[in-house]
C-alpha cells in the first residue's frame, strides 16, 4: 500500500493568528501531534506532502510557510493552492496517481473548510483517507466554538462514503499507517 502524510495550511499565520484572526485552537498541541506523525511518517519512510495556501500572508515570507515548530523533513514535497480545495488547481492528484498512492493521513488546518473538502475530495478521487481526529484545527465562528466543529467533523467524516473509497477518523496514538478501511467494506 501506498500512503502519503498530507499536512494541510498548516501555515505560521493561519496556526498563531494576526491582526485582523486570532490563531487556531490549541494550536500548541495541535503542533505536538503533527510533530508525532511525521516523525512516524518518516521511521515508516512515508512521503510528506504539505500544502499551502497563498491567501495566507499574501502568499509570501515566513507567515506563508509550513508553521516554526513544525519538523517538516527536507524530503517533503510542497504545493501551493488558491483554493479551498487542495486538489483543484494544484498537480497534488497527478502527483498521488503518478506514486501509485491510495491511502492519505490529512492533518492540518482549518478543519470545516480546507480539512472537510480535502477528505470529501480524496475519496470521490480513489483514495482511502485517515484524518487524524487530533490532527486538525479551526478556530471559533460566529456559529460554534472550535472544539464543537472539529468534533461535528470528526463524527461526520468517520465513515463518510463514495462507494469504494471512504475516510475513517483516528487518534495520532492509533497505527494510522496501518490503514483499517477493508475490516469497514462490504
């Protein structure tokens, strides 16, 4: 099997905020558990993909990049997107099928935005999807608080189906590349 780490927006001004948007929520653990499953990624020699989105500090300088105290390896592979959609104007689908991917890990930012459509998008596109339930982040609406939209995600997104692909929700201490969708088909 053929799995990728995909890490979304997860960008110094997203994750800590500026002027006009406060930061995301508990961003420092947030940070803790991306750390963890890159560091699993890597042990398991599992490529890192990470997207950016150039709405983010204009798309430019440190605000833009993957955040600090992000480990990212040096053998990441990074792609810039305009939309909320990683895979709608970016070479990310070309860049899965040409690795023979069919499995996605997505942790990153913003959980009810670039988090769901990623999720929803991966599996109408052949792949089977892990979002890791502690993975992810947003920050409050005028609607809901942050804590109750990454969980109405989390129970959402679990199981959620396109016939012969779907995403299961896990927990960073769970084997996430050690995919448990089959046990789930029917």
């Amino acid at each position: 099997m053929n799995q990728v780490l995909l890490i979304i927006d997860a960008q110094q001004e997203l994750m800590d905020g500026n002027s006009e948007e406060k930061g995301v929520y508990e961003k420092e653990r947030v940070i803790v558990t991306i750390n963890k499953v890159i560091e699993t990624a890597t042990n398991n020699n599992i490529p890192v993909v990470c997207i950016r989105d150039t709405d983010v500090a204009g798309g430019e300088g440190p605000g833009f990049q993957v955040h600090k105290d992000i480990n990212v390896p040096s053998t990441a592979t990074f792609f810039n997107k305009a939309a909320t959609n990683s895979f709608y104007g970016t070479p990310l689908l070309a860049h899965l099928r040409d690795n023979d991917v069919n499995h996605l890990v997505i942790m990153g930012c913003q959980t009810e935005y670039c988090i769901d459509t990623a999720v929803r998008t991966a599996t109408v596109s052949g792949f089977d999807v892990t979002l890791v339930a502690d993975g992810h982040t947003t920050c409050d609406s005028s609607v809901l608080p942050a804590q109750q939209i990454i969980a109405h995600h989390n129970k959402t997104l679990h199981g959620h189906y396109n016939v012969d692909h779907f995403s299961l929700v896990r927990h960073a201490e769970e084997d996430l590349f050690q995919p448990t969708h089959d046990q789930y088909r029917q």
